[in-house]
C-alpha cells in the first residue's frame, strides 16, 4: 500500500494496535469475523490509514523540498 508506513516502527505500531484489538474482542467471547466485520479491505485501509494520509512520493518531495530549500539558503547567506 502506498498510504502506509510499513516499514520499521510504523509496522510494529499497526501490529501491535491490531492485537490490542483482536485480544480485546477475543476476551469478550467475539470471533475474529465479527471483530473486524465484513469489510476487510476497509478495515486494513483505516488501520494502514490510507484516509488522508501522505504516500510515499509525498514524504520524498517534502524532504527534496526542505533539502532544496536549505541549499538555496546556504547560497542566499
């Protein structure tokens, strides 16, 4: 997925978060079907936080931006 952080801490935060979630709903006796219902693909897009969140070609012309932007004030001083 693009919108998503899967890498590093990102991915340990999604598990962990998902877990959290499936332990509770297993203590209160609900499957595993009805904890997460029946759109799974809507439900990975909100735990990835796809909603509004940034892809990866935005995290990178941000960074190429503050870098270009720290350059041009090198340069400008």
């Amino acid at each position: 997925m693009e919108h998503s952080d899967f890498t590093g801490r990102g991915l340990t935060l999604i598990v962990d978060g998902v877990l959290g979630l499936l332990e509770t709903k297993a203590a209160d006796w609900q499957s595993v079907a009805e904890a997460l219902g029946d759109d799974i693909p809507g439900f990975c897009a909100a735990v990835a936080g796809e909603d509004g969140a940034k892809d990866y070609r935005d995290r990178w012309r941000e960074q190429l931006n503050r870098t270009v932007a720290r350059k041009r004030s090198r340069l400008d001083g």
